[in-house]
C-alpha cells in the first residue's frame, strides 16, 4: 500500500480518474475534495504507482476519534482490477476491519470482494444507479417565485435532515451530517418561519445527497430547484457534479433525467460493515 500525500501526486491520480468516468466518479470526487483543501480530513491509498490498479480514499487516521462510529471509518474505491482489490481490502493497514466501516458507491459486482472478511452487514441502502451531469451551465435557472426562499442549510438543521435519510437516527449520523453542512456546499428552500422544506448537501465525494422534500411540498418542483442550484454552486468550485439514485426511486430517475443528467446502468451499494465481535 502506498498513501498518496504529494500535491503533485494527487493531480496526476485526479487526471487519470478523469479519463476512468463514470466508474471512477465517487473517487474522483473525493480526491478533488482533498485538492480543494480536505475539509473532511481524508487521504488516498493505491496498490502502487503511477501504476495502479486500485485506490481507496478513506478517513485520515488520525483524524478518527471514536472507534465505534462507522463515518469516522468511511472508505470509497476505484479498482481496475479484482484480485488487487482483494489484495487491498486484506490489508489491515489500508482498511480498519475492527471497527464499524462505512462504504459508500461500492461497486455491486464487486460486493463479494467483502464477503471473505469477519463482518456482518449492519445496513445496506437498496442498489443505486450514478447520475453526472456533464454540463452544468445548461441547467435551467432558478424559478422567480422560489428564489427569495433558496438558502444552505444551517447546523440547527442537522436534525430534521438526520430524521430523513436511511442511515440517519443516530447520534453518529447526526454528526455526520452537521460536518457535511459546516464544511461543504448545500442548498434548500425554506418556509415561511425559515424551517428547511426541501434540501440537498454534498458528502466528501463531492456526490450530492440526502436529497429529500417534505411530503407536503412534493410535486411542486422544489426538487429540481435545489438540484440545479447545488449543482451550479458545485460546478463554479470545480467539482464534479454526480448523485446516485436507488433504482426503484423511478419518480426521481425521471426527474434528474429530464434536468440533463446522465444515467449509467452499472449498480452501487451503501452499507455498513461492524466486527462479528466489537472490541
């Protein structure tokens, strides 16, 4: 295992990711992220280099803190091929299988790559579909009537935004998520009183999540006006512009096709690995 830590380094691996979309995005993503000063605190791992045939991104070390959260040990990967992705994922120092591990956008074909390790799956978010919007600059701008109400997401928003998404509840995710607001792009439309009806926020991938509206304020197209707001803002950062969808989430499949995303057909699990025995 080699840690990639050069700013030198970590372009060429960013170029080369370029030329491996869409199957590299998540990755991409992430080490565009740390060039654009690593708010959340992550680092790149490769089997060898310039050539490699597998990288995974993951927390620092040193920035984990509590050894029973799963965000804390968070890993995302590109591979190019299986028996080094293995090789990757035995390795005790790249990935940290004695705590919970968090996977997000792992490739579905490759799932049984994990099956070999002593965990047992807490979590898993039905398969995903990835959506890139090639051409940001092409979306459509912001309605007049919903303008005056387009705002980011504040701290004291957290929770409601943790009571929405799968995963969420806990105070892990809690936490999670008040560090995706504090250090990276977000977007939603506010009520009347400034409460957040409809949101959207960037994790560490760049990727945009936790995509949600309230169920009353469905069907008015606030979705797509948080989308393309977010998707604008992350653009002129120099970010990718990329979300995953669950398959079966038809309604919002439709509507990020019809704003220009493109869909690939390749399917991504979001899970959640703990120790058959915690420590």
């Amino acid at each position: 295992m080699i840690l990639l830590q050069s700013s030198r380094k970590l372009s060429a691996l960013k170029d080369i990711l370029l030329q491996q979309l869409p199957h590299s995005i998540v990755v991409y993503g992430a080490v565009a992220q740390i060039r654009h000063g690593n708010a959340c605190n992550l680092e790149v791992c490769v089997d060898s280099w310039p050539a490699f045939k597998t990288v995974v991104c993951r927390r620092q070390r040193k920035a984990i803190q509590d050894p029973h959260n799963p965000f804390s040990n968070l890993y995302t990967l590109f591979t190019k091929d299986v028996a080094s992705l293995r090789t990757m994922l035995k390795d005790k120092t790249v990935i940290n299988w004695k705590q919970p591990c968090h996977f997000l956008a792992f490739p579905s074909s490759l799932f049984d790559a994990v099956q070999g390790e002593k965990q047992k799956i807490d979590h898993m978010i039905d398969p995903s579909c990835i959506l890139i919007h090639h051409d940001p600059q092409s979306l459509p701008d912001v309605r007049t009537d919903v303008a005056p109400r387009i705002s980011s997401l504040r701290v004291t928003h957290a929770e409601i935004v943790n009571q929405s998404v799968k995963y969420g509840g806990s105070e892990h995710s809690l936490n999670y998520i008040k560090t995706c607001i504090q250090n990276l792009p977000s977007c939603c439309i506010l009520d009347d009183n400034g409460s957040p009806i409809s949101w959207a926020l960037l994790d560490e991938s760049c990727a945009i999540r936790m995509v949600f509206t309230l169920p009353e304020y469905r069907r008015v197209g606030y979705m797509k006006v948080v989308l393309a707001t977010l998707a604008r803002k992350v653009h002129m950062m120099g970010f990718p512009v990329h979300l995953s969808v669950e398959e079966n989430n038809t309604a919002s499949l439709h509507a990020c096709k019809s704003m220009g995303f493109t869909l690939y057909p390749d399917l991504y699990l979001t899970f959640k690995l703990i120790p058959s025995s915690l420590p």
